[in-house]
C-alpha cells in the first residue's frame, strides 16, 4: 500500500462524489474501478451537504484505502455535525482504516446548519486531539466568497495549518496566475505544508456557469472564448475542455506545484484523457526532483 506522505512530488490525485442515499454504490465502484487502472496516488470522496452521504462517503473511502489499495481521503464538514456525531464520524472512519481527511466547514443552507464546530480549523484541532488522521484542509486561490479579504483568508487558513492541517487543495481556479500569487501570499505568511491545485475539466457551459456562480472563480478571455465557440456542441466542448485543463496542469507543474487534484466529476474517461497527457510529465518532475 502506497503511503501518500512517501510519494514523490508533484502527487496527482482525483476526487469522486458518492451516490445520494443508498443506491448507485455499484455506479461509483465501477467509476472507481477505472480511476483506480489510472494510478492515481489518493482518491478523495466528497461529503454531502450536512452529512447527507456520510455512510457512503465512508464506505467509498474506506473500499478504496482496503480493496483497491490507493490511499483514500475522507471529506468531513462541521455542517450537520454536532460534537457527539462527529465523535461517531470520526471512530467510524477510523475502524474502517482510513488514514486521511479532509477537514472543513462546509457551506450552511437551510435545514442544514453549523452547531458545534463554526470554522474548519475548529474541527482540525478536534481531530488532532483525538486521532492520527493525516489532515488536509481546503484553500482559495481567489479567496473564500465570504472572507472580506485575501489577508483575513489566509490568515485564517494559517489557523488551520497551525491547527494540524498536513496539506492544503485548492479550491478549482481557471487562471493559474491566481494561484501563483496566492501561493506566493500563503508562504509569506509562513504556510509551508504543500498545497495541491484542484482543476476542474470544463464540459459543459451550464456547468461552468454553475461552478462559477458557487464558487466565485474569475472565467479568463480564453476560457470564455472557448465556450462561446465550442459550447454548443458537447463533444466539441469535452475535448476543449479537457485541452484547457491539461494545459494548465502541464504550466502548474513547470511552475513547481506540489501536487494536482482533479475534480473528475465522476467521469473516468476525462480523468484517464488527462492522466495519459501528463503521464511522461509527471514521471519525468518525479525523477528529477528525487
Ligand atoms: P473555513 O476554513 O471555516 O472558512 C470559511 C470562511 O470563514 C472563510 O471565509 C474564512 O476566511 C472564514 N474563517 C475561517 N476561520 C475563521 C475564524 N476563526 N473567524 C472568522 N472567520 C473565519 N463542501 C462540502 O459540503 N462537502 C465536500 O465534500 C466539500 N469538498 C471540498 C473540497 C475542496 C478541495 C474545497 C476547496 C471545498 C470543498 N467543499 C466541500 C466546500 C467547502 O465546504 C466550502 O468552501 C465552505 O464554504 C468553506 O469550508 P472551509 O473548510 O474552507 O471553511
């Protein structure tokens, strides 16, 4: 079993999102079967909002640590847990061998609401106490949509690390020189785990709107450009998509990220599109940075 801490740099890692209630496991094996013939060093497995799949996120993760043998990383929001539950949450992840989450707050929206923990870095500390979980935390190249600025973010996101965070991934960016100057911000502020970049595929123009409308990411003139001209057409627009990514992926790795996390969006044919473009990188930054 890989040990994603002994891996050399840049990681590449993919996240997948489980099924809603207790249908569609057979769905997401069979999408974990085909990440799984990619290699990836770690796969992380979404939590729904307020604790939604928190059986399946489990399972998934804990199929994927033991059955497939590739580290697997657990998302876990306050939102929807108080301490008692998340206590539970916890001894249950842990029973079931899984090494690494990914501690955050999640977004509050109606029946679902912060009660016990109110920040990420709360449930890190939480977590610390208890357990020898492998953290990893969330963080924003174009700043969290509520912070009222990329200081007070990433001071913020300092707590977190001081708290116990061991990585950081990136919230999905488009413009790499956002997460240039974030990054270069985050070391100056003496944040030194690494911090993996999560690039999100375009494939649709509906969902692009809706990715930016959630999360608040800057569409640059060529990204725009591509989707007026190939949006109407989805296998045009798929394979500019992916075109897109991988060119920032390959300009992210010449510029020393650490690691990539790719949103895969559960579709196993984008996933092995790029893994197969950057294989030859990847492997070749690996030797050379030993
Ligand atoms: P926090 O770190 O708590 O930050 C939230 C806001 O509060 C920020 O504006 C921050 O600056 C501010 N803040 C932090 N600490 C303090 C403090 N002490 N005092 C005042 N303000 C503070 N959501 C899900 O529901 N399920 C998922 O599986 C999931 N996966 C994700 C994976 C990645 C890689 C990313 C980037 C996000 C993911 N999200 C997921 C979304 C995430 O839950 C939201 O972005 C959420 O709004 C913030 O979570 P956080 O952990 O960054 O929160």
């Amino acid at each position: 079993m890989k040990d994603f801490f002994n891996i050399p740099k840049p990681t590449f890692s993919f996240e997948i999102f489980p099924p809603k209630g207790p249908t569609g496991l057979d769905s997401i094996f069979a999408t974990v079967d085909a990440l799984a013939s990619l290699a990836p060093d770690l796969i992380s497995v979404t939590y729904g909002a307020g604790g939604t799949s928190r059986e399946n996120t489990a399972e998934i993760a804990s199929a994927i640590q033991n059955s497939y043998s590739i580290p697997a990383l657990a998302h876990l929001t306050c939102v929807g847990n108080s301490f008692e539950q998340m206590e539970a949450t916890l001894a249950d992840l842990h029973s079931r061998g899984v090494k690494n989450i990914l501690a955050m707050r999640g977004d509050k929206s109606g029946e679902y609401a912060l009660t016990d923990f109110q920040h990420a870095s709360e449930l890190i500390k939480f977590i610390k106490d208890r357990y020898d979980f492998k953290i990893f935390a969330a963080c924003y190249p174009e700043k969290h949509l509520e912070a009222p600025s990329m200081e007070e973010d990433i001071d913020h996101l300092a707590e977190k690390v001081a708290n116990g965070a061991d990585v950081l991934i990136s919230q999905l960016f488009f413009k790499n020189d956002k997460f240039y100057s974030f990054r270069d911000k985050a070391r100056e502020a003496g944040i030194n785990v690494p911090i993996e970049a999560g690039i999100m595929p375009v494939t649709s123009a509906s969902q692009i709107k809706r990715m930016v409308g959630m999360c608040g990411a800057t569409i640059p003139d060529g990204l725009a450009k591509i989707i007026e001209t190939y949006g109407h057409n989805s296998m045009a627009m798929r394979e500019a998509g992916m075109a897109y990514a991988t060119a920032q992926i390959v300009d992210l790795l010449a510029n020393g990220v650490e690691g990539i996390h790719l949103y895969t969006m559960n579709q196993p044919d984008i996933a092995k599109n790029i893994s197969e473009s950057i294989r030859g990188i990847l492997y070749s930054l690996r030797v050379k940075r030993g």
